[in-house]
C-alpha cells in the first residue's frame, strides 16, 4: 500500500469500514464496535483506514495480510 499524507479521522474510518464491512470476516466486527469505543493516535486511524480501502478488491492474498494486521490492531487497543 502507497503512504498517504491525509490523516482520517474517526468518522472516516467509520465510514470506510461500513462500506467495507459485508466483506470482513464475521468475527472481526466485534473488534470494530471495540476499537470505536475507544480514542486512538491519529496514526492508527490512518493505517486502519488505508487496510479497509478497497478491501473488497484486494486479491485473496493481500486480503489474507491486510486481516492479519487487523487483527493484531484491533486485539491490541
């Protein structure tokens, strides 16, 4: 994934995980309803937000690594 100088905030990440939330795995989404509880650095937000984008169009092996890393994330906030 190419670095982006933007920095998202919450309601981005929100937004970009409920479009992209029909194509998580199931039990990822209680993660998110955790991770949202919570105040994050606005570095998190960036890297959550750039492993949501176009999730639904990553090849499977790509998808295999972006929930990898979202899960070591989201279990560790």
């Amino acid at each position: 994934m190419s670095e982006c100088k933007l920095n998202h905030s919450l309601e981005d990440v929100k937004s970009k995980y409920e479009s992209q939330a029909a194509f998580l795995p199931e039990d990822m989404k209680d993660l998110f309803k955790q991770f949202f509880s919570k105040e994050h650095s606005q570095e998190l937000l960036n890297e959550v937000f750039h492993l949501l984008k176009k999730y639904d169009l990553a090849p499977s092996e790509e998808k295999s690594e972006r929930n990898n890393r979202l899960y070591l994330v989201l279990k560790n906030v």
